[in-house]
C-alpha cells in the first residue's frame, strides 16, 4: 500500500473492514499490511458485521451524530457516559444528556448480545 493513491474512503467498522479482509484473502494472499490489519481486526472486533450494520442503522437515526462518530461508538462500545464523551470528542462539540443516554441505550442493547 506504499506509495498508492488514496481514491475514496468511507468509514468502516473494525467487524466491517475484517469482512472486507477475508473476502481478500479468499480472493488471493494478503500484503503484509493487510494481515497486519487483519489481525489487529479479529483481536479488536466487538460486534459480527450484521450487528454492527444493524446498530449503524439506529446510531445513524440520531441526527447530530456524523458517520465517523457512529462508527467509533461501534468499534469503542463505551460502557458509561464519560466514555461516550470521550468518545464523541471528534464531533468537537457537546451533546446533551438525553441524546447520549440515547446512543448509551443502544450500545447497552448491542453489548448484551
């Protein structure tokens, strides 16, 4: 990956790029890189990419809340409110507290899962 343009992006979970991941490998052998990433994904992965599509969904319902946010809360699962602030520290803005007992609610359904 060394040296090549970067065409598009979008963010992904870490359940999500470990499906694009192994979907390459069946293809063909991984670069160095990809297994690292690889790795890294089923280390860290919380949710199988249908739960984390599901939730994606009903994060994205929260108006305030930009894709890339969605996606970290996905891949953070925070337990509490100062971890979902923390996490929410890349909007660089505050959300009230109903809105984030609102994503809370969400993420508690998924984690018991």
């Amino acid at each position: 990956m060394i040296g090549k343009n970067h065409i598009s992006g979008e963010p992904v979970s870490v359940a999500q790029a470990f499906d694009i991941l192994e979907e390459r490998k069946k293809a063909g052998e991984l670069g160095y890189e990809q297994q690292i990433s690889e790795e890294h994904a089923k280390k860290f992965k919380s949710l199988d990419v249908s739960k984390s599509k599901k939730m994606q969904e009903e994060l994205s319902e929260i108006k305030e809340i930009s894709k890339k946010a969605v996606i970290k809360i996905i891949d953070i699962m925070p337990a509490n409110d100062v971890q979902l602030i923390n996490t929410l520290l890349i909007e660089k803005k505050t959300f009230e507290e109903p809105t984030r007992k609102k994503i809370l609610e969400i993420v508690a359904k998924y984690r018991g899962k």
